[in-house]
C-alpha cells in the first residue's frame, strides 16, 4: 500500500512522532496509516518504559475551574526546560481541564480520561514521553467544590495562564456576591501561597506530624530539667502553637500580620450581609515531597572517558 507526504504529516500530527519516525513506521506497514500509528504508539511505550526510572521533578502544576468545581494537577517533568516546552504546557492545561469532569481525585482515574483530540490522558503521556525525550508523571490530582458559593484559582509566579509552580483553589461557601467572594478568594490565596498551612484546622493536621513535634517538644522540654508537671504544660503549649501556626483558619494574615484567618473570613461575611464559609483549599507546590538525585558530573564524565 503507497503512500504519500500528507499521509507522513498527517500521521506526525496524530502522534507527535518525528518525520522519520512516522515515515518508518509506514514504511514498515506498507502505507497502512493505522496500524502505522499502532507500530508508533508501541514504540512509544517502550521508550516511556526506559525512562519511567529517571527523577522527574520539574514540570508544571495546573489550575481549572468550571462553575462550583476546581481541580488542580501536577505533572511532573525532568527538567525546567520542558516545563517551558509548548507541548507540555497544553498537555498540562488540557489534563487538567480533562479532571475537572471526574467523580474521583485518582491519578490512574485521569489517566484513562479521554484527551482532547482522541485517545486517553494517558497515551497523551505516553506519546509525550517519547517524542519530547524525557520522563514525564502525572503525580496528583486534588479538587475542592461549593454548593453555593465560588472556588477561587490562584497561581503564583505563572508561567503560562492557570499554569505554574505553586497553584491555589480556594472554595468559599456562601450566598454573597460573586465579585466580594473571588476578591475575598484572591486574598486568602495569595495568603495560602505564601504561609503554605498543612490542613484547613487543627482537626485536619496530620496526626504522625503532630507525634513528631510532641516528641520534640518533650525532648526539648526534659533538657530544662524542671518538674515533671511543667514539662507537660511546656510540652502542650508547644504543640498548640505549632497547631495553630500550621493550621489555615488560625493562622495570622500575611497582609496585615495581626488578625487570624477565621476573623478574616468572618469580618468579610458580616461585611457582605451573609456568612461565608471558608469550606477547603487545595495548594500544590511544584515537586514538593520529592527528592531529587544528586550527581557529580565532573565524575560522570571522567568515568565516561575511562570507559
């Protein structure tokens, strides 16, 4: 079976594959498009498969949002400059749009939605991964949503609209005004970004965390030498303090550094005649969690020369 040029470009649009890839691939199928497209998808899983071991940690965290749902997405990459690559970025953009129709914060979930344009999230990935040359992950997915109210995107430093290294949802419930709720939303997200709290109250920080600080405080405590008694009040006030620091609605505001974010909220409800709510926030920092392998280049290179 012939074929011709515009078949070369068309299947390079459908795949991403390089010109020469693509012209092998109907080369070796005789001109039949799709089992060309098949060979290609294959060859796309053996190259995703070699690399899958390599770090990525790079990459972009996307926002979206659509009524009273948001979503926010990090996919990772292994290096800053792919982050910056055209591809990538309406990769992101597009996954993260795909996740906002999900009934589920599962990657696995989003990977077998369907992308734009054809086929899943997940041989998008795939196909990425080898045309573009470098591991890359969809590492997590996180949504908040409001029965009446909105859910505020924030993006910090963004590289790209909704895309970026630190992204923010903020869902606000209330019956207020649109505008008074997204500036409220603003707000407290920029709040988010900056003070970087680990759960919403103290209920929701994370119980082997609090373990830990209790611990510390107990160590630290013993090393006074005091009364038993007023090591475990010294011990308690530790905790609270930490609790209270890393707890969101307890926090003090980063934009007036006095009144805590709770009074914020509730000075802006009394404020708009109506309460408001700050229901749940999402904040993702890119690569956060991760640990990125160091190596001495000088040394692979000279180990490289000796052979």
């Amino acid at each position: 079976m012939a074929y011709t040029a515009a078949d070369v470009k068309n299947l390079r649009e459908r795949t991403g594959a390089g010109m020469m890839d693509c012209k092998k691939a109907l080369d070796e199928t005789g001109g039949d498009f799709e089992a060309a497209v098949d060979a290609l998808r294959a060859k796309g899983l053996a190259a995703a498969a070699k690399k899958s071991s390599r770090t990525a940690a790079e990459g972009l965290v996307g926002v979206a949002v659509s009524g009273t749902k948001g979503v926010a997405v990090e996919v990772n990459s292994e290096t800053d400059f792919v982050a910056k690559n055209d591809q990538f970025q309406d990769f992101v953009r597009s996954a993260t749009e795909a996740a906002l129709s999900l009934a589920s914060d599962e990657v696995e979930a989003l990977k077998d939605a369907a992308y734009p344009g054809g086929g899943t999230v997940g041989e998008k990935l795939t196909n990425n991964v080898a045309t573009i040359g470098e591991n890359q992950q969809l590492r997590r997915i996180k949504s908040v949503s409001v029965s009446k109210g909105v859910v505020v995107p924030y993006m910090h430093n963004a590289q790209a609209p909704n895309l970026g290294k630190i992204g923010v949802l903020v869902a606000l419930e209330s019956e207020a005004d649109a505008a008074t709720l997204e500036a409220l939303g603003k707000q407290l997200a920029m709040h988010i970004a900056a003070a970087f709290p680990q759960a919403l109250d103290a209920d929701g920080l994370d119980a082997e965390v609090i373990e830990r600080e209790r611990k510390i405080a107990a160590e630290k405590a013993a090393e006074t030498g005091k009364p038993a008694d007023v090591q475990a009040k010294m011990v308690d006030g530790a905790v609270k303090k930490y609790a209270k620091e890393n707890a969101l609605l307890s926090q003090v505001f980063v934009m007036d550094n006095k009144t805590a974010i709770s009074d914020v909220v509730a000075q802006a409800g009394k404020a708009a005649g109506t309460p408001i709510v700050l229901k749940d926030y999402v904040r993702f920092q890119l690569g956060e969690g991760i640990e990125k392998e160091v190596t001495d280049f000088a040394a692979e290179v000279a180990a490289a020369v000796a052979g």
